[in-house]
C-alpha cells in the first residue's frame, strides 16, 4: 500500500472517532436541560397573563419592595427611640475610639 493511501484509512477512522466521541458527549446531557433552556428562550411565545400571573407579578414587584421599606423604617424609628429614651445603649465606635 502506498504511504498516502494508508494515510487517508487512518485519517477517516481518525474522524469516526471523532464523530463517535461528539455522539457519546450528547447522550450524557439530560434531556431536562434542553426542554427548559427551550422554554426559556421561547417563554414570549407561550406565557399567557392570567388573572394569577398578574397577582403574583404584583406581589413580586411591588408588595415585597414596599413592605421591606415600611419593615426597615419603623425597624430604625424603634432603634432611634431606644437610644434616645437610654434603653438601649449606642454601640462603640471603633474607628474614633
């Protein structure tokens, strides 16, 4: 056999395993992973606003926000009170001394 023919057999089993190898990679991937990543990518297509999905999306975006903000105002009125009323005494500071 010349040398270039023997060259080309090796080179085409060379890319079968290549090809081989590249099969074998994708049939470890769960099959979930590429269900969600498609409705991921597509949700624009198949989200429907219901009457739910509008109170959920309400409750996300505006009841929690406001109600951390009323939770962390009264949160430092009270410490304010404490302090002022000598109930609580005010933590050092360790950078002035």
């Amino acid at each position: 056999m010349p040398a270039s023919t023997s060259r080309k057999i090796i080179d085409i089993k060379y890319q079968k395993d290549r090809e081989e190898l590249k099969l074998a990679s994708y049939r470890f991937i769960d099959p979930a992973y590429f269900r969600w990543n498609y409705a991921r990518h597509n949700s624009y297509n198949y989200f429907k606003a219901t009457k739910l999905t509008s109170i959920a999306g309400a409750i996300m975006g505006v009841a929690i926000p406001v109600g951390l903000i009323y939770f962390f105002y009264r949160h430092r009125k009270y410490t304010e009170e404490m302090y002022e009323s000598g109930k609580w005494k005010k933590p050092r500071n360790l950078v002035n001394g």
